[in-house]
C-alpha cells in the first residue's frame, strides 16, 4: 500500500498557496479563460471562409478542440509543473528530492499544482458540451464509454508528454524550448483534425507522440465518420493503447534523464 | 541501541569523474580520485580541503544523488543509490546552499510537510517539533514565511528540517557559511547538545576553522580526490604550524610593530609606513595572545593605546593550502 499522506501534504500547501493570493488567483483565471476562449474563436474565423477542414465541419471541430483541450488542461494542471525542472536543476531542487523516501518523480509531479489551469479545463469541458449538443451523436453505451474513455486516455496522453519532456531536460541545457515544441505543438496539433497533416506530421503527432488518438480518432468513432488510410476512424478505440505508449516514452525518457543526472556528467 | 562500534560510513577506493565538453572535445575530469573513509557512529568528523577537492561530490555520492564511477560505499549500512529511499530515513542533510524548506510558507509547515513525508506520527511530530524549536530558539519566526528569514534564521530552521526525523547520520555542507558569530555560536552550541543527547553522528564541511575546533573529534582532509590526513584538529595544526592573527586598531599610526614571537602581516590606514590597523601572526603553541598584547601595551608611546583588537583563526583554507605545498 502506497503512503499517500506525505504528497497530500505537499500538494495542499500548495493549493492553500494559490488560494491565499486571491486576487492574482483570479487574474490568472480570468486569462486562462480568455486565450481558450480565443483559440476557440480562431477556429471559428477559420470556417467563415471553408465549411469543412479535413472531412470535419465545424461542429466536429469544436468537439475535437473541446476533448483535446479540456485533456490537456487537466494534465497541465497536475503535470505542468514538469516543466520547471531546468529551474529545479539549476537550484539544486532536485537534489533535495533525493533525500526524500518518495520516488522523484511522484516528488516532482505532486510538488506543485496550477489551479488555475481548471478555469482552462472549463473552457474546455464548456466546448466538449457544446460540440456534443450540436452534433448529431447516436447515444449507445458504446458512445458513451468511447467518450469516458477518450477524455482518461487523453489526460493520460498529455501527462506523458510533459513527463518525456521533463526526462529530456536532463540532457538539454535550456531545452525546454525544443520540447516546447512537442509538448504545446502536440496539444495544438490534437486540437486539429489529423486528416490534414503530410506524413511527417502523420508520423510524429499521429503515432510516435499519439496526439491524433487524444480527440480527433474518438471524435471520427463517435461520429461515425471514415478518417483517412492512415488514421481510419475505428482507431478511435486504441486512445487507451496511445495512452499507454505515451507512458511508455514517458518513463523511458524519465529514466534515461534520471540515469544521466547521477551517472553520466555535469 | 548498541552504536557504539557500528559503522556509519565507509567508502572503499570510491571515485567519481565528471565528463565535461569543451567546444567539441570531450574530457574527462576526475572530481574524487579513491576514496578511503571510515566513520564510527556517534563520531563527529570534519571533512575538509580546497574547493574543487571532491568534497560535494563525496556527499552527493554519500546520500546516493551521484552514482559513483568507481569503488565502494556504504552509509548507515546502505548501498546509497540502489537502496536511496531506506537510506533516506536515516540520514539528514543540510546544504548551505539549497533549501529543504518551502519558501513561501512559514517555517511551522514546512516542518508538518516534512513530518508526512518520513511519515511520523503525530505524538512524534509533535515531540521532536516541540525539542527543535525549543532547542534551536525558532518560536519567534515559526509563523513567519522562509523567504522572509535572515540567512542565520534560515540556516537554524534548516537545520532543524534536517534533523526532524531523527537521523543517525547528520551530514552538514558548509552550515555556518555567512553566518555572523552570534549565529554560529548558537548553531555550534546546538549542535554539540543534540549530539550528546542523541548520539548522532556528523559530518560536517566547512571552511571554518571555528566549526571544525568546537565541533569535531577527527578530521578528515583530502586533496585532489584523495585522503591525506585523517586524526585531530590539532595534529593537523601542529603539522603544519597553523598560526592566529592578532588585529590591533590603534589611537595613533605606527611604524610596523616588531613583537618577539610575532610575525608582522601588514598595516593599514596610514601614511609613509605607518599603520592604524596592524596584524601580528602568532603560533597559540609558542606564546598566548595575552602575551603579545602586554609586549604591544609596552611599545606603545604616551598618548596611544590599543582602542581595539581581534583574534583571527587560522582559516581552514589556510591550513589546507600549507598541507597542500607541503606535499608538493
């Protein structure tokens, strides 16, 4: 059995932190918000001069966009922090981590926590209604388990991602700008229908960085729409089989990290 | 609990090289070369040596942040790295430099975090609590968020984060670096009565002579990556004729003062040779600082006097580098 109480105990100063500053709190909500907001508006901009993107009109896209953003936001919220780790290295952070009876990265991942990225969820979840509502989806258990099961899978996704991201700061000395750009990119890129990807893009965010199972590929199985040969729209089942290779970069590349810390040089 | 002939560290031939890159080369730079170290529980050692010695890295290796390149190492019984979450309840670390206390909280949860994460019970937490802040005065700033600490403050609640668990080994890296002589006197005085109460073990770097004379039974010097001296403090002195400095400010500048026994190190604060402020180098083994300044008094014409004076101890630095030449 896992001692859950010394992460709770971490992770409610931090929240009693966040809370104690109530005004920039609300400041930092009130912009999370706004840029979901605005983002969601671009796609809109978008379709007043096409009516489909990819096989998908608009309608789907807010769904897509609302599953991938409101997943992303939830990781970002637990696992976000992964990406001070440079700062962490620098002030020597993680080398009070070692001297703790907790494994590192269940430290690091619970050292921190961005209530404020709920208000970006919202945002998010807000969208995944509204596509919900203005798509004609035909309800069945099966639906309704895809869709349970894309939103879990997708935060399981996006977690791995910051946590590869993370693994690779130990190698790169101010990397985080070429991880950003998987990371951030990814989540952009989830927020996209995958159909209008070239091949690299296919390669990369569809299957080496699962990006495409996190929303489109549920969305395409939800409603029922064929996909394109490489991602066909069945393959919106496999979200949990991505989530789980996600993981499994995700640790390698943590471990790798960890290895070279303590091992390797500098 | 029978500590009396357990070992608490012992390293074999350890080791450790740095792979560093300059430009396109790789090099590879040797930061502890073999290491031979023994401490008994309930020991106090001073480990000491230039910057660059391999000290940090000795310590790293020790608590199983670094995996070392070569050799052996066991602490507290434990194989450091492998066996890190063990080992990690039964040592305490402080170092000077990175805080294990949360900046933005007061120090108070700080010391309830720390006590969930080695997982103490309440009427625990709230004993060794209650001893540490009694014992190292913290009741005045528990409620007082750490960045708002003075360095000496902080340094004590440190301290006290790092001994909240009741380790057996208590490692120190330079803990008295900064801090002013009331502080250090007070972290000193600590020390010595936690460890007679409890019997924890220490080890403890430092650049400061003080820390080493009033806080450790042994000590422990190395030079590029290799232990070359390991007894007492004053053995170690005597070896190398580790001198203090008496500081005199005086009502009126003199020429260099030439006292038997004394070297003369330099004046300051006056013109054509003169000096307001002057150094006299002394060995405690030959003469006694009370001597030095009667032959000083004698010197003095109708009208000076000493207005003040210090006594400088010998740095540690100091001592190293003479050790260092000797063996060059």
């Amino acid at each position: 059995m896992v001692d859950l109480a010394p992460y709770r105990a971490v992770l409610a100063s931090r929240i009693r932190a966040q809370r104690s500053h109530r005004a920039s709190f609300r400041l930092d909500l009130g912009s999370s918000v706004l840029v979901g907001f605005v983002e969601l508006a671009e796609i809109a901009v978008l379709f007043l001069t096409v009516d489909r993107l990819g096989g998908l009109d608009l309608a789907a896209i807010v769904l897509v966009f609302g599953i991938a953003d409101m997943s992303f936001s939830l990781a970002d919220m637990v696992f976000g922090h992964c990406d001070n780790l440079p700062t962490y290295l620098k002030a020597g952070t993680l080398d009070v981590f070692y001297l703790r009876p907790q494994p590192l990265l269940a430290q690091l991942v619970t050292s921190d926590i961005s209530l404020r990225r709920l208000a970006r969820a919202a945002v998010g979840l807000a969208a995944l209604v509204a596509g919900l509502v203005v798509n004609d989806v035909a309800w069945s258990l099966a639906n309704a388990v895809l869709l349970v099961l894309a939103v879990v899978s997708g935060v399981v996704t996006f977690s791995a991602m910051f946590v590869w991201a993370g693994g690779m700061q130990f190698f790169l000395v101010d990397g985080y700008e070429a991880t950003n750009a998987f990371v951030y990119g990814g989540r952009y890129a989830a927020t996209q229908p995958a159909s209008v990807w070239g091949r690299p893009l296919v390669v990369v965010f569809g299957f080496f960085f699962p990006m495409a199972f996190t929303a489109y590929l549920p969305t395409l199985t939800l409603l029922g729409l064929p996909g394109s040969d490489w991602l066909p729209g069945w393959l919106g089942w496999f979200a949990p089989v991505a989530a789980v290779w996600a993981w499994v970069l995700a640790l390698a590349s943590w471990r790798t990290g960890v290895r070279h810390y303590q091992g390797g040089g500098g | 609990m029978s500590t009396a002939t357990q070992t608490v560290i012992e390293t074999r031939g350890l080791g450790r090289d740095f792979r560093v890159r300059e430009g396109m080369r790789r090099r590879t730079v040797v930061a502890l070369d073999a290491l031979d170290m023994r401490v008994e529980a309930g020991e106090a050692v001073g480990y000491i040596g230039a910057n660059g010695a391999g000290k940090s890295t000795t310590i790293k290796m020790l608590c199983g942040i670094l995996v070392p390149t070569r050799g052996e190492v066991l602490t507290c019984g434990h194989r450091p790295v492998p066996d890190r979450r063990r080992l990690a309840r039964e040592i305490g670390v402080v170092f000077g430099q990175r805080s294990q206390l949360w900046w933005d909280l007061p120090t108070a949860e700080s010391f309830r975090i720390l006590a969930a994460v080695h997982g103490l019970d309440a009427a625990r937490e709230k004993h060794r609590t209650g001893e540490l802040v009694e014992r190292l005065e913290l009741d005045e700033f528990l409620t007082v968020p750490v960045r708002q600490l003075s360095l000496g403050q902080r340094m004590r609640a440190e301290v006290a984060a790092a001994l909240l668990h009741s380790p057996r080994l208590l490692i120190l890296d330079e803990p008295t670096i900064g801090l002013d002589v009331l502080s250090k006197q007070r972290l000193r005085e600590f020390l010595v009565a936690e460890r007679r109460e409890h019997g924890t073990t220490l080890l403890l770097t430092t650049h400061d002579m003080g820390d080493v004379e009033r806080l450790c039974d042994r000590v422990l010097l190395v030079d590029r990556g290799a232990l070359v001296y390991s007894g007492t403090l004053a053995g170690l002195s005597r070896t190398v004729g580790a001198e203090r400095v008496m500081v005199l400010d005086l009502a009126e500048p003199l020429p260099p003062l030439q006292v038997a026994g004394t070297t003369h190190r330099g004046s300051e604060g006056g013109t054509g040779g003169l000096g307001l402020r002057q150094r006299l180098a002394f060995d405690p083994a030959a003469t006694t600082a009370a001597k030095v300044l009667a032959a000083v008094t004698e010197q003095l014409g109708a009208g000076n006097e000493v207005l003040d004076l210090a006594i400088e101890e010998p740095d540690v630095e100091d001592v190293v580098r003479r050790v260092y030449a000797a063996r060059r």
